[in-house]
C-alpha cells in the first residue's frame, strides 16, 4: 500500500558529504512523523534522527551539528544532509515514516496507521 524508496548513498571519503532522500508512495492520507536509522556491521540498527510533521526534529548526540534532517511535505519526501562523515558513519542507512493509508477498494474507505520502512541505502565513508 505504501511504498518508502531511499537514495543518495554510496562511498564518500572522511570529511566530505553525500545527502539521502526518502519519498514515500502508494495509498496516503497522511505522514506524522519521518526519519532515519542506521544499521552499521554487527551492530544493532538505530535512530539517527528524526522529523515531525511540523518541522521538530531529534538528533542522536553522534551526529548532532553535522547532520541535518528536512522534508517536503507536499512531496512526502525526507531528506538527510550528511557533513563532516566520519568512517564511524558507515552504515546502511534507513528511511522510516508512521504513515496515515488509506483503502477504498471494498467499499467505504477506511484508514490505517501504519509503519513503513524503506529498503535501506548503503553510505561508506573511506578513511
């Protein structure tokens, strides 16, 4: 029903930059809150940083004042601005959104609250 592709990853040396994009797709009525996760090698995936609807955003402490989150409402896109990367930053990195779906193809329609995770997008930064 709804659909979160991710872009914008791939290899990047240590102090540069690289930014990744989220647009979700499919039956939406509404999003509230959008954001990213990572998951690096042997390790637990988590949060990175997320956006409300209205524009209040939360940072994890390690990429505080160098990563930036932002979206377009009217697009139901999230972006992820990415500055002074550390190799510590490697990750696959993953768009989630708590989406509002709806469904009209049995009748009345009907809405349901839903997490959706998109597939992930690898970031490398090289030392």
């Amino acid at each position: 029903q709804v659909q979160l592709v991710e872009s914008g990853g791939g290899l990047v040396q240590a102090g540069g930059s690289l930014r990744l994009s989220c647009a979700a797709s499919g039956r939406i009525f509404s999003i509230n809150a959008m954001g990213w996760y990572r998951q690096a090698p042997g390790k637990q995936r988590e949060l990175v940083t997320t956006i409300t609807r209205d524009g209040n955003t939360n940072y994890a402490d390690s990429v505080k004042g160098r990563f930036a989150i932002s979206r377009d409402n009217a697009k139901n896109t999230v972006y992820l601005q990415m500055n002074s990367l550390r190799t510590e930053d490697t990750a696959v990195y993953y768009c989630n959104a708590s989406v509002i779906g709806y469904s009209d193809s049995d009748g009345p329609r009907s809405y349901k609250y839903l997490e959706v995770w998109g597939q992930g997008t690898l970031v490398t930064v090289s030392s």
